[in-house]
C-alpha cells in the first residue's frame, strides 16, 4: 500500500505503469468453478 493511500497513488502518473491491464474472466473459469461447486454437482 503506498504512503499516500490507494486513491492517491492511482491517479498519480509517477505510478502509472505503461502495460496493457485485462480484467474480467473467460469461460474457461466458469467450467472450473462449476466442476467444484456443490450447486452444479
């Protein structure tokens, strides 16, 4: 966590890192949670 809290430190360019960011989740995830949860078993 840095010094400034979170917030600070996002919108603050010195911490920009300049790398493609990808957030979300494939299918792939979704069949491995379902092949474990006791609710699709």
């Amino acid at each position: 966590m840095p010094y400034e809290g979170m917030k600070a430190a996002l919108g603050n360019p010195e911490h920009l890192n300049i790398v493609p960011t990808i957030a979300g989740s494939n299918r792939d995830e979704v069949k491995i949670v379902a092949s474990i949860s006791k609710i699709f078993c």
